[in-house]
C-alpha cells in the first residue's frame, strides 16, 4: 500500500453532515449508481442521517464533487458504501483521496474490519489495503429484496 494519497488542489474533504448535498448525492446515487438505481429520496436521507459522511467540496464554490457513507459503531467494524464520484472530476485522484480519508478516519476509531461491496473498482479499494474475503463461506446475508 502506497503513501496516503492526497486531495487534488482546490479540494476538501468534510464529514460534516450539514455539508452534504443530499438532492446532489439522492440523484447521483438513484439515476447513475447501478446498485442505488431508484432509490427512493426518502430512504436516501435516512440512510444520510444515519451514517458516517464523507463529501469532497470544491475549495472556492463549495460544491460538492463526492461522497462516501460508512455505517459503523466507530470501534469494531465499519462497512464502506455509497461512494461516488461526480464524472466532471473523475480521473483527478478524488475518489483515490476520499477512500484513503475514510480509511484514516475509520483507523484511529481502531475498526478491526471495514467491508466493502463493488462491481467494477477493485483496483482502486485494493490501493487502499481492500482485498477479497479469506474464508467468503463464513460470511452470510440477509437480502430483503432490491
């Protein structure tokens, strides 16, 4: 694993949740995320409430560029979700900058195990230490629906 990645200039990183953009992050999320599709706006704002948030802002504008949530207990397990990077900044290192600030912040809580779910980025959770489960045959689901 690489040095801590740094946030392009001109960008910061919050978890300050009245920060967040939640009509920005509700649409990015139920109109171009393939496991949010649909999401209804309602669901999206609890879930917001209810998680650790992480927003990348413009410097000068304030606007918001990317999002993380991290639903954890802050001292033994975290599970990472929700990321997403607006395409105009895609390719400048955010996304790269936002999950190594996640994983800081969820290092000095002392989380033993932080989970992840993706469909096409493993390359980039893996530079942050991210590998598939040992044993997946111990881990179970409870699935509701969609």
């Amino acid at each position: 694993m690489s040095a801590t990645p740094s946030l392009p200039e001109g960008y910061e990183i919050s978890t300050d949740p009245a920060r967040v953009d939640a009509e920005r992050v509700h649409r990015w999320l139920s109109t171009d995320a393939y496991w949010a599709l649909g999401r209804p706006r309602e669901k999206q704002d609890r879930a917001i409430e209810g998680s650790l948030n992480f927003g990348v802002y413009d410097a000068v504008s304030g606007e918001q560029v990317a999002y993380a949530r991290v639903i954890t207990d802050r001292a033994t397990f975290a599970w990472l979700c929700d990321v997403y990077v607006d395409p105009s900044v895609r390719g400048k290192g955010v996304g790269t900058a936002l999950v190594a600030a996640v994983r800081e912040e969820l290092r000095e809580y002392g989380v033993r195990r932080v989970l992840l779910a993706t469909h096409d980025a493993h390359g980039v959770y893996a530079k942050h230490g991210f590998a598939a489960l040992e044993r997946p045959e111990d881990w179970m689901a409870l699935v509701f629906g969609p």
